[in-house]
C-alpha cells in the first residue's frame, strides 16, 4: 500500500505533522490534507494498517477527489473505523461515480443505528442526494418524508426538499420550503439552497450574499466556493469568478460542482486550452447530470 499511500500524500502537498496526529480527530476539525500526511506516517511504520488506508480515502472526499478516494477505500478491507465512520465518506466518494451504490452504503449505515440525531440527519441527506444523482426522484421524496417524520422541524431536510424541487423546475415549492427551513434555522445547507434559486431565479447579487453568509464562521468550503464563483460569473465578473476557484483547495480538485463552474468561467474568458484539459478530468464522470451536459454544450464531451 505504501507506494500509493506515499503518492496520495505528495499530491496533496500537506504541510509534515506529527507522528502523534490522530487522522480521524484531524479529520473531524476540517484537516483533510493534514490528515492525508498523517495517515501516510502511519502507514509507513505499519503498511498494511487498513484504517490508515481509509482515512487517506476520507481525506480525498473532503479534498474533492472522488474517483482516487473510491480506488483508496478499495484498499481499506478490514478497517473498523471504516464500518463506524468511513462509510459515510465512502458513499459520499461513489455519489458522482455509482449513486445507486452510495445510496446503499448510506442506508446501510442509517440502519445499523447508534447514531446521534445529527449525523442520522446527515445521513438522511445523504441519501436524497443520492438518489438525486441517480435521478430517482420518488426515493429521494420518500426519503425526505421519512427525515421530517423524525425531526419534522429539521431545516436542512426541508433544504434538501428545496433542492428536489428545483431539480423539477419547480421554484415556487423550493422558495416554500426554504421558508419553512428558515422559520427553523440557517444551515449551510440552507444558504446554499438559497443561492441556488436565486440564480436559477436570476438574482445572482443575492446568490452571492448568501455563499458569503454561509462562508462566515466556517472552514474553507467547496460547495460555498463553487456558488460564489458561479455568482460572480452571473453578475458578469468573469475574472473575479476565476479569481475565487485560484486556491489550491478549489484548483486542483474533481469536485464536479467546482468543475462545472471552472468550465463556464473558462468558457467566458475564452480559455479553451485550459477547458480541454479540464474536460479530461470531467470526463471521470460519465452520464453526470451536470457535466454530461455541459461538456456536451461546450462541445468537449470527446
């Protein structure tokens, strides 16, 4: 394992840590590369720790790595933080590759139980996304309506309804269920819920108002990034857009969302080299709801 352990981690180009870093705790407090370099530590006195191995795969979820994260959990088998915790991640690396999998190993973790309420909501939002990537609609609503049946107040359920809403082109029902989630509380997920209808509604200024709520108090954040990146690109800033997705963090990850703006934002400034390299990388993602169409628009779907 080590040679791909050691490759994972000169990827990444996390800073060196201590041999005392626990990766999971590193994790935990939104350190993926660090965790990536300390996990890389371990395996390098004990090669065949398969719990290393799955927090290396952990640590490419969080970066935007999905189909290296996938190849790295394969290499986990027998990895009791795996069974507890990892799979979560694991279905979160197969969502933009096999969805109908990653709804599998979600459910199966929410079903094993032991879970506090918040990481079974998690959970639960987990799965509407999943069958969202699948495009199976009716699953991702009886999800959501078995969620609201245990916490019927939970905002970031009725987000994820918002979201389902949209993707049937329905506004009107996503602003309904985003007030519902406000009377509540103002998750992430909520604000991101928010920007995405208010550029679907062409009102990018207030998109951009709400990536940069949600950016306050937290870690750096892919999604957060891909919004603000996609409200300036809306409000005519190309460059400020480009500017936005500059850090390592949002430059060098697969994350398809991040992608799919990067190939709009390139399109803009006319960067067509850079968009045939980047096409490659969104290739990894054949038949995305996301990408499929938009490299096809572009015409760099071959």
């Amino acid at each position: 394992m080590l040679p791909l352990a050691t490759a994972l981690g000169c990827a990444l180009a996390a800073p060196s840590v201590s041999l005392n870093a626990v990766p999971p705790q590193l994790l935990r407090r939104g350190r993926p590369r660090t965790a990536i370099t300390a996990a890389n530590q371990v395996l390098q006195r004990r090669p065949d720790d398969a719990d290393a191995m799955a927090w290396i795969a952990a640590g490419w979820v969080a970066t935007g790595h999905p189909t290296d994260a996938a190849a790295a959990f394969a290499l986990s088998s027998g990895s009791a933080w795996y069974e507890d915790v990892g799979i979560d991640a694991h279905g979160d690396a197969l969502r933009s590759l096999q969805p109908t999998s990653a709804a599998v190993l979600h459910t199966e973790r929410l079903r094993m139980g032991d879970l506090r309420d918040a990481r079974a909501i998690r959970l639960y939002l987990d799965i509407i996304d999943d069958h969202r990537m699948a495009g199976d609609i009716e699953s991702a609503l009886d999800t959501a309506a078995e969620a609201l049946g245990r916490w019927p107040r939970a905002a970031a359920v009725q987000a994820a309804l918002a979201d389902v809403s949209m993707d049937l082109g329905d506004l009107e029902a996503a602003g309904a269920h985003l007030w519902q989630a406000r009377r509540e509380s103002v998750t992430l997920r909520v604000h991101l819920a928010e920007g995405r209808l208010a550029l679907l509604e062409g009102r990018p200024g207030d998109a951009l108002q709400e990536a940069r709520l949600a950016a306050r108090g937290r870690g750096p954040s892919l999604r957060i990034s891909a919004l603000e990146a996609e409200s300036l690109r809306q409000l005519g800033e190309p460059q400020a857009a480009a500017d936005a997705l500059a850090p390592m963090r949002t430059h060098t990850t697969d994350a398809p969302d991040v992608l799919a703006v990067r190939l709009r934002v390139n399109a803009d400034l006319g960067a067509d080299r850079e968009n045939r390299a980047l096409a490659t990388r969104a290739r990894k993602f054949p038949g995305h709801p996301i990408l499929a169409p938009l490299l096809q628009e572009l015409g760099l779907a071959n």
